[in-house]
C-alpha cells in the first residue's frame, strides 16, 4: 500500500524557493508524496512520486520523485508554462530557465 511520507528538508526548501521565483505563493500549493508508487511497470524500493497540487485552480500533477531524478525542474517548467495557472508575472524569456537551487535570479 502506498505511503505518505515527510518530503526531505532540502526538498521542501527548493519547492518554496521555486514557486516564489516563478511569481507564486507558496501557501497556493500543496505538497505531498507517496512511497511505493511508480510510473513504471515494477515498483522499486526507493519509488516514490511527488504529488503537487494548486489550491486556486484544482491543478494536480505528478513527478517521478525516486532518488536522482530532479522532478523540481519539471515542477519549474511546469510553473513557467503556466500549468498550474497564471501567477501574473512577467517572465524576461532571457533569463536561465533554471538556476542552481539556493541562489536567487
């Protein structure tokens, strides 16, 4: 059976940093994820997929969150895309698309 489990600290830290960047508030968004799920057909131990979800538009997605896969660059991507919604800000297309997590634009 699949469990709900406490992202890591780390995570969380760079989820919030990226919905801010990307224009979002974070209290907007809910966070969670599931062990023992996968996208593929046989489930490992270390499986695991990040459920988010935005409060103001419904808008669930899911990401392949096992261990070496960087499932907040897609969330990012998916933000920047305007996934989730529109935030209302204005991107300058000239930036990076995606920064070394901890550091600011």
């Amino acid at each position: 059976m699949p469990e709900i489990i406490a992202l890591a600290v780390d995570r969380i830290r760079d989820f919030r940093e990226t919905v801010r960047d990307c224009g979002y508030s974070t209290d907007d968004f809910e966070l969670s994820e599931i062990t023992g799920k996968s996208f593929g057909d046989e489930i490992e131990a270390d499986d695991r997929i990040v459920k988010v979800r935005r409060k103001k538009t419904g808008v669930t997605r899911y990401y392949e969150g096992r261990y070496g896969i960087n499932w907040i660059r897609e969330f990012e991507s998916n933000l920047r895309g305007n996934v989730f919604g529109f935030s209302g800000l204005i991107y300058d297309s000239r930036k990076p698309f995606s920064r070394p997590y901890g550091q600011h634009w």
